[in-house]
C-alpha cells in the first residue's frame, strides 16, 4: 500500500511491497503524489516486484555515493566531484533513470551553458551522470537505457559540450614580477601564496598536491616531498610518489608557520591510521580556493590577461625541458606516466629553440 505523508509544506508518496524495497518521492501537491504512487503501484502489480523504471537518478546518486565510501574510495567533500555530484542531483532528483531523454538531457546542457559553464565543464557535467547510471545499475541488477550515450550526437552537434582546449599559456618574466610585486603590495593577502607561488613554479605541482602536504611528508636529508594518492590514469589509491624539491622550493616550505597538534588527536590518529591528518599538520592551511581567488585578483589588477594559476604547472615543465632535462627526469618532477600527456604542459618557445639550435651549429663549426 501507498503512504502519502505531509512533509513541511510539500507530500512525499512512499510505496512498499512485500519482498521488496520501498521506493518514496516528494511532491508540491498531494495529489501529484497519489497520482505517482499509484501509477508505481500498477508497475509494481504488473511486474511482481519493483520494476527499474521505479529508480530515480536522485537514489543512483545517493547509492553512488555510498558505494565510494564502502569501498575505501570516498567522495572528498568540497571536491569538484562533490560538486558536480551535488548539481546533477538537484538537477535530476527526481527523475527516473529508465525513463531519461536526449531532450532532458540536452535541457540541463543549455541550462549550465547559459549559466557561464564551458563546454568542457559541462561534457564532465554529463560523463558523470553516465558513470552514476552505469555503475549503479550494474550494482542494482536493473537494466536501463544508456540515455547519455544516446545524447551525446545532438551534445556534440549543438556544440553544447566540448573538449577541454589546451593551453599553451605562460607568463613572462615581466608578469611573474608583477604577481609578486602585487602580494609585496598587500601583505595582509594571504602571505603564504607567493612562496606557494614559487614553489608551483619551480616543481610542478597541482594545486590540490601543494594543499595536502603535510609536515610529515617532507625528507628534510633528501629535499624530497611525498605527493599522496598521485593523479593516475588508472590507479586512484595508493600512487604516492616522492617529487623533488627543486630551487629554493624546500626552503619556502621551511619559511611556513607550523602549529602544534592537540595531544588527544594525535594519539587518535597513532590509533587508527585512518583518521585524517589534523589542519594543523598541513603546511598550507588556508583554503585552496584563496590562493586561486588572490592569484586571479593579482592578476587583474596588475593587467595579466588569461593566467591561471595551474598555468604555473606548465611553466615548471616547460622551463625543465629548456633546461635540458630528459623526459624520464621531467616525468619524476611532473608525475606523468606518458609522453603524449607531458607533452600537453610542454609548451617550449620555438624562438628559443631557434636560438639553442644555433648555438650547437656555431660549436659544431
């Protein structure tokens, strides 16, 4: 039987059936609410037991969500994959998985495009929401249609979704001396970013890296710092890598302030290794988001144009292989397990390779 129970000032329709599970969705009227449980009622009549047509995207996503967390691979709270998880949930709570449509889902692509989202941004957007659907269907045993797949010819056809562009932005000298110059100006600005800054520029790493070290992570003897859980194409857990601390990188991360850690959480931690490191082992602990929000404010106000902070990325691989570094040596700064993707952060001035190639025809002769 059907329960249709007020909630606050809307009516959520639960339905039960011996053997099988309950399914329940909310409505703004009451008798939004009858007309659904009864319509899941006759599915359920006709087919014996709940059918997959009953299963909204909105419980893929909470089930998807548990799954990750049982098996040791959490959602990261405050990550784009919470986010982007977040958006398509309040985007298609209710809708059901089986009955998914090219025009639905060309609808929430126009939306987020009009809301400023690349195309880009919102073919991750739709990835996502075929890899819920997929794994959770799987998971649940019910078959559904692969509404995403089928959609994606009019994504594409109506330029509503994209490939990321590559960049080849650097900053110049000049620029990089400006950024600085602007943080000097306003010392009350977080006054950890510009050795932030520097040591992005001269080891490569991505921002997300730089905020999860930890005091613990540095070899004091070697100039090395541990990267957890390293960005892999295939392997998420467990890819931890020692990088090297280049130029003066080691001594900016010396240059931070560091804060006791309470006594009871660090014997919590000895413990159970799976507790989290406390914000006082981390050697930035500011939000990430403040060192992009002030980069980009430097850069405004200095008239940088188009630079980002991950192009500091770029700048590290680039100026390792104008240095004469081999692959095998950038790839153990940078992390990259192939060439074709170090080659996309490799963005050398033909100019100076010009003038490089000069220089061995004048020594040759």
């Amino acid at each position: 039987m059907a329960s249709i129970l007020p909630i606050g000032n809307r009516w959520r329709a639960q339905v039960r059936r011996s053997g099988g599970k309950s399914i329940s969705k909310t409505f703004a009227t009451k008798r939004a609410a009858e007309m659904w449980a009864r319509e899941i009622e006759s599915e359920i009549d006709r087919g014996g037991g709940v059918e997959p047509a009953t299963v909204t995207v909105g419980e893929m996503i909470r089930k998807y969500r548990e799954a990750r967390k049982e098996s040791g691979r959490p959602i990261l709270e405050k990550s784009n994959e919470d986010y982007m998880l977040d958006r398509l949930d309040g985007e298609f709570k209710s809708d059901f998985a089986a009955k998914l449509t090219t025009e639905r889902i060309v609808g929430f692509a126009q939306k987020r495009r009009k809301a400023g989202a690349g195309g880009a941004t919102v073919d991750m957007d739709i990835s996502k929401l075929g890899t819920v659907i997929r794994h959770m269907a799987s998971l649940l045993g019910i078959t559904v249609p692969d509404a995403v797949t089928a959609a994606r010819p009019s994504l594409r056809h109506l330029r509503l979704i994209a490939t990321a562009a590559r960049r080849e932005r650097r900053p110049s000298p000049e620029e990089i001396e400006k950024i600085f110059e602007w943080f000097a100006e306003h010392p009350e600005r977080e006054p950890a970013i510009p050795d932030l800054i520097r040591i992005a520029m001269q080891c490569a790493f991505r921002r997300g890296e730089l905020f999860n070290l930890t005091w613990a992570d540095i070899d004091h003897d070697r100039h090395l710092a541990l990267v957890r859980d390293r960005k892999h194409p295939r392997q998420k857990i467990g890819n931890n890598e020692w990088v090297p601390l280049i130029g003066d990188s080691y001594e900016a991360i010396m240059r931070q302030p560091r804060y006791p850690v309470p006594e009871a959480y660090a014997e919590k931690r000895a413990a159970d290794p799976a507790v989290p490191p406390h914000k006082n082992e981390y050697i930035f602990r500011f939000n990430k988001g403040t060192a992009s929000k002030y980069f980009k404010l430097a850069c405004d106000e200095k008239g940088i144009v188009d630079l980002h902070l991950h192009d500091l990325r770029h700048e590290a691989t680039s100026a390792l292989f104008e240095a004469g570094w081999e692959i095998p040596e950038v790839a153990t700064v940078t992390g990259h397990k192939d060439w074709r993707n170090l080659k996309r952060y490799t963005n050398l001035d033909p100019a100076d390779v010009a003038r490089k190639g000069r220089l061995k025809l004048v020594t040759a002769t």
